[in-house]
C-alpha cells in the first residue's frame, strides 16, 4: 500500500486509495478512515461533496500518521467553479479537513447542469486558480475528474500545467477505452473511482469462477483487474473487514486470458457514467 505512482510532477501517489463517496459522514466516516488508515490505507480520496472532510480530517488526526506519510485528496464542487470560488472553495476543504495542504484537488465534473452552456470558460478559470494554489504549496498536484476528451481538450488550450489526473468511474462494467487512451497519452493517471461497480459485480458469474480458481473475493480480483491496467482503485467500504481484504491484492497475479474475460464483461452491470446526462 505504500508503492507508488509517480505523477507527471513528479509527486509520488499511493496506488490503492481509500474511497469515501456514499459514506454518510460523522462516526461512520471517522471509523472507517480510522480503519482504512490502520489497515494500512495512506491514501484517502474525498470530496467537498461527499459531506464528510471534518469527519475524515478528525480521523487523519487522530490516526497518528505523520501528515508527510499520507497522501489526502479532495475536489472542487459544481457549485464553486470560477477563479475566485475555487480559491475559497480550497480553503474551506482545508478548513474542514484541518490540513494546510492537500495532495491532489481535482475539479469534481467537466460540466454540471447549471454551466452546461458555460463549462469551457469556467473550467479556463477554475484551472487557473488551481495552477496558482499549486504554484503556492496548498495543493502537491492539480487534477480533474469526471473528464471525457473533450473536456480535456478544452482545457488544455489554455492551461499552463498538465492535469495529473483525471478520476473517472472505471470498472469491469465501465472500462472506458476511449478515456483511458487519452489520459495515458498525456501522462494523466487514471484513477478508478467505484472501481467494485458501486458492489453491483459481485454477482457476475465469470468474476465468482476467477475468484475460486486465485482463491481471492470477487473484490480483490476486480481490484488486481484495475492495478494490472495500472489504474489507480479507490475502493470504498464502511466495514472494517473489507477494507482489510481490499488491501490484500498484491499476493496473486490475473492471467492475460483472465485479464481479456474481465476485459470482456463492459457493460454486463449496466452501469454508466456520462457527464452529459448527469443532473446537477
Ligand atoms: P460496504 O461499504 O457496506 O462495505 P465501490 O468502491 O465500487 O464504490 O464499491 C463499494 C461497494 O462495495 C459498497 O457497497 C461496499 O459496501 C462494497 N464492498 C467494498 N468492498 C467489499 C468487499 N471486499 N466485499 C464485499 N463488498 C464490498
């Protein structure tokens, strides 16, 4: 849990994280954290909007964990883009958070309903700040999330400083070639967030026969899936056990055929998400 990627800055990144989306805040963010940073997590992925950075940052204190040790990411909410809403919007993250600094702050989604006539410009302004906050030490690295080419190539007609990464909901329902080739071709980390469907796979037969024969969980082979395609998974759970069984994927290695069958089930859970259609 502590190998790392290196970013196209240069900044090192833990290659398992630990997701927080849909983890209601308050004692089951502070536990769960607690638990993910005892297991042996030190990197923690949340967002302004998941609602639980003070739950998460009372957690990072009270772990124990050297601050130089962890590797803490947030992001920027829909409702904060522009120059100068990023700028405040940062600070309040680290406010809640009780950091001076976070890792890697992403911008949550291209193109939210409200700027969908907009999102070009905004994104412009949003990244300038965010070169300014990196250029200043709040944040270690500058990224996105939610990103389809064209929103890349939008942004990167004006920005000065390459994304490190763009997060995107990447599973064996969701492998998104067309992303992943454009991030890759850019030296952009893929991260994988819902990278176990949101825990819709675990019923898919093939990946319950891969588990038997590697005598693995359907989580850790959909997890092994993700880091052989060197993506970075950020699985989330609010229960101790598994999120010690998430880290117990660096014992075993999927075959190249396992890895094609995986490769194979896109689209077997249903699962889709396009930042175009999403309603906020
Ligand atoms: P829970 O939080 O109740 O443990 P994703 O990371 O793709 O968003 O998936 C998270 C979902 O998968 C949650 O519902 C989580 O439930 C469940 N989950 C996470 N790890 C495991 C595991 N090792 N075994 C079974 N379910 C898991």
């Amino acid at each position: 849990l502590t190998d790392t990627y290196e970013l196209n800055n240069g900044t090192q990144i833990p290659i398992v994280g630990f997701g927080t989306w849909q983890t209601p805040d308050g004692q089951v963010a502070y536990d769960s954290v607690l638990a993910a940073l005892k297991a042996g997590y030190r990197h923690i992925d949340t967002a302004a909007a998941y609602g639980n950075e003070e739950s998460v940052g009372k957690a990072i204190a009270d772990s124990g964990v050297a601050r130089k040790d962890l590797f803490v990411t947030t992001k920027l909410w829909n409702a904060d883009h522009g120059y100068d809403q990023t700028k405040a919007a940062l600070a309040t993250s680290l406010e809640k958070l009780g950091l001076d600094y976070v890792d890697l702050y992403l911008i949550h989604w291209p193109n939210p309903a409200a700027m969908r006539d907009s999102w070009e410009q905004l994104n412009a302004d949003t990244w300038r700040a965010m070169e300014e906050l990196y250029a200043e030490r709040k944040v270690r690295a500058i990224g996105v999330s939610n990103f389809r080419p064209k929103h890349l190539d939008a942004l990167l007609k004006t920005a000065k400083v390459i994304p490190a990464v763009n997060q995107i909901f990447l599973n064996p329902s969701d492998l998104e070639p067309e992303i992943v080739a454009y991030n890759d071709a850019h030296d952009i980390l893929s991260e994988a967030y819902s990278p176990l469907g949101t825990g819709k796979i675990f019923d898919v037969p093939a990946l319950q026969t891969m588990a038997q024969k590697y005598d693995k969980s359907v989580a850790q082979v959909v997890l092994r899936w993700s880091l052989q395609h060197g993506f970075l998974p950020l699985p989330k759970s609010v229960h101790a056990d598994r999120i010690a069984q998430n880290t117990e994927i660096f014992d075993f290695e999927l075959s190249a055929d396992d890895m094609t069958t995986i490769d194979g089930l896109r689209g077997v859970a249903g699962l889709a998400n396009d930042p175009d259609t999403v309603n906020f």
